[in-house]
C-alpha cells in the first residue's frame, strides 16, 4: 500500500479515494494508536471534530465520528470552522484529538482528513506511520479491541465553539481596525461567518466575496487560488485592502488598495517588522521555506532580520518553530504562522494583524509591502527524469555552479525533485526576467541531458 497521509492529512476524490470505509477505519485506528501511545492514560479521551462546507464532509464527519465513538472516544462537534479554530478548540479545551474533514484549497469533489494531537499540534511522522499500518492490519481482517456499554464513546454537538475562536481571534490584535475598509473573500468556505464576524468586531468596514458556501461551490472562482474577483471588489468599493483565504482558512493572501496582489513573502516582511517593533519577533529570526523569493531574505538582512529556510511545507516550518521557539514563520503561499496565537497557519489571523498594522501606521499596504522587492521567478517543471540522481550527478552541479556565478547575489537557482513523479523542478529567480527565464531554460536542457 502507498503512504496515505501526505504532507497534509489524508486526502483524495471523497467517495472514490477518500471512502466513509476509509475514515471509519483511519478514526478507529487513530484512537488505538494514540491510546497505545499513552495519550489517554487515566481519563476518558475526547476529540474535538470540524469540517469545511463540502458536501461530502457531512457524510465523512459521521464516519470519523462513528469510528471514536466506537473506539470509546467522547466526541466533541464543532461544525463549520477554520482549520485553526479546530486546532485552537482541540488545546483550549484539553482534548486529546482534533479531527478536521477538508481538502483545504482543493476543488470541491476532494476532501481530507487531517488529525491533531493533544494541544492542536499536527502528528508526527511517525504517529501517522503506526495509524497507516493500524488501519491496514484491520481493514485486512485483524479484529478490533471494542469497548461495550458504558465504554463506549459520547457525542455531543459543542456551538460554543464559534464564539470561543472569535473571541480568541479578537483577543490576539495589537490595536483595533477602525477606519479601514476591508474586503473578505472568503472562499465559500469554512472562514464565512467567523472571518466577517471578527474583522467587525475589530471595528473595520467590511465588504465580503465568496461567502455563501452551499456545499459544492467552495473555492469555485473565489479564494486564495483565484484573486481576480477580490482584486475588482477592492477597487470597486475603494477599499484600503482586501483578504482572501482558502476553503479550511489556513491561508491568507492579500490586495493592496491598486488591487496588486501581496503574497506570503510580503505579508510575513510587514508582519516580522511589526512584531519586531512590540518585541514580539523572538531571535528577530522569521522562519520560512526555500521557495520564499530571494526579494524576501534580502530584504530581511537588510532589516538586521535572520532567516532560517526549511524544505517546502508548513510542517517543516512548524517543526523548526517548535524546536527553537520562533515567533514567525510561513510560505509564499499564505500559510503565515503566528506562533503566540496559534498553532498552525491561520489565515484569519493573519489578515486581521495585517490589518491592524495598516490601521496603525496610516500607511497603505502597498507601501508597507514595498519593504521586499520580489524578484522575478521562473519555474520550469522537467518530467520524465531520473530525480534520484539531482545531487549526484557531476554535469549538473557544474551547470548550477556557473547558474549561481552568472546570477551573482542578486539571483538563486534551485532544483526540487519531486516526492511522487519522475520529475525534477528548477527554479530560477534573477534581477531580470529574461535572465530568469535564459538560465532557467539551459538548466532545464542539462536535467534533461544529464538525468533522461
């Protein structure tokens, strides 16, 4: 069998890959595991579960809620909310698990199954390893060990949880937001009540895009993954910004007022000078992936600011948060971790201290993200490659060699094989464009040569 948990959870098309079978047995085997780990030692375990709008998360919420509560899991039902709301409920409330049905920034046909230990963490490797091999000794005929009677588990709908999150939301701000005009696009997705509901609060003008989630239209032409509609409500309303997320809210990208758009590398420049400001920025250090735009550490180092880069994936940059404590880290992507306030990307979090830095400075966000320049980047994906041997072969590393002496401090070359296919990525950043795209295209020629 293939690993079934990714870098994110399990996930797949919901009712072919992604089966109720599926997150019945993974839900059991998850509560065996962590119950052989240890974590349930002397109580009555309780799992926190939420979902996002797709429709398929209904039926896929009763199956992960039938396997604890067969396992002799109190479940706790939380509903629609963010991904980091289920991860902030799963610490705030002491449960043992959280449990969050989406698929994130996917179409809507896909859904996921994303387990959190005890305080909102995401489980380690090894952890999802035990519950894979669990699941697939008892889905090939290993009997379960079934609690009966009073052992079984209980399940409750918990609505308080919504006011929790916001207050919790609310609570983390620096100032507030009055005076500015926000627009909220939202996705159709899991932030559309709590995301209006904060930003409000938090006393901006609001405009919301995308929040009318019914189940099959999320992420559907709104969203983190598709700015367009958010870029011409910004200027249509003459907002001071706008933010959009994606379907579990776990991400934040942003439009300034000329409807540009401000990715993660900028969004985490604005926020790391802010908390630097209020002593918050720990180690002045911001952890991000190898995939930020050169633009973003330049910038940086030129603030007195030290970057630790991890390879590509908010786990990588959690784990690096965790380790040594750092405030701040994320992706270009939008996944901004806010460490003091939450315990994975949070893009409703991330929008609202955004916010709260334009609101108390006066300053545009355009001219608060004008702090990094991004330099142009060219990725060209080269398939049909032996992507074992990118750090092995003698042809390629000279042919980076003279990329790297060419480009000079103003430019970066970087190879990712690929995890799953035949595939190597190179990416090119430069000074120029065309310089970007020359050498990233003769690269492309040496992978192919020196790895076909």
């Amino acid at each position: 069998m293939g690993r079934l948990f990714g870098t994110d959870g399990v996930r797949g098309v919901a009712n072919a890959d992604l089966t109720a079978e599926m997150a019945l047995g993974l839900s059991v085997a998850a509560a065996h595991v962590l119950a052989e780990a240890g974590s349930f030692e002397g109580h009555r375990p309780v799992a926190v579960v939420g979902r996002d709008p797709r429709a398929s998360g209904e039926f896929l919420e009763a199956a992960v809620v039938a396997g604890l509560a067969s396992a002799g899991v109190d479940v706790l039902l939380v509903g629609v909310l963010p991904t980091p709301a289920v991860a902030f409920l799963t610490a705030e409330l002491g449960a043992d698990l959280g449990v969050m049905l989406s698929a994130s920034h996917n179409a809507m046909p896909d859904n996921g199954v994303k387990f959190l230990a005890r305080g909102g963490h995401k489980l380690d490797d090894e952890l999802e390893e035990r519950i894979e091999t669990t699941y697939e000794e008892h889905r090939t005929g290993a009997p379960w060990d079934r609690p009966t009677g009073g052992g079984v588990g209980r399940v409750r709908s918990y609505d308080e949880g919504f006011e929790q999150y916001v207050s919790h939301l609310v609570g983390a701000l620096p100032n507030r937001l009055d005076g500015l005009k926000v627009v909220l696009d939202e996705a159709h997705g899991a932030a559309s009540l709590v995301s209006p509901e904060v930003f409000t609060r938090a006393g901006a003008e609001i405009v919301t895009i995308g929040a009318d989630p019914d189940g099959l239209n999320i992420n559907d032409g709104y969203g983190s993954t598709h700015l367009g509609k958010l870029q011409a409500a910004v200027l249509e309303h003459g907002a001071d910004l706008g933010i959009a997320h994606d379907g579990d809210a776990d991400r934040c990208l942003a439009v300034d007022h000329t409807g540009a758009e401000v990715d993660g590398d900028q969004i985490m420049a604005v926020l790391a000078l802010a908390m630097r400001e209020r002593s918050a920025l720990r180690a002045d250090t911001v952890v991000a992936t190898v995939m930020s735009n050169l633009g973003f550490k330049l910038a940086m180092e030129r603030e007195g600011l030290s970057i630790i880069q991890t390879a590509v994936g908010d786990r990588y940059v959690l784990e690096e948060m965790k380790e040594h404590g750092y405030a701040l880290g994320g992706e270009q992507s939008g996944h901004v971790i806010i460490w003091d306030h939450a315990t994975t990307g949070d893009g409703t979090l991330t929008g609202l201290l955004l916010a709260a830095r334009v609101a108390q400075t006066g300053r545009t966000l355009r001219d608060l993200a004008a702090v990094m320049e991004r330099l142009p980047q060219v990725l060209v994906n080269v398939p049909d490659v032996d992507r074992t041997r990118v750090g092995s072969s003698a042809e390629l590393t000279a042919a980076v060699a003279e990329a790297e002496r060419e480009l000079g401090a103003t430019g970066r070359v970087l190879l990712r094989p690929s995890g799953t296919e035949p595939l190597v990525r190179v990416m090119v950043e430069a000074a120029d464009i065309d310089q970007a795209r020359s050498v990233a295209g003769r690269l492309a020629d040496v992978v192919k040569s020196a790895l076909g």
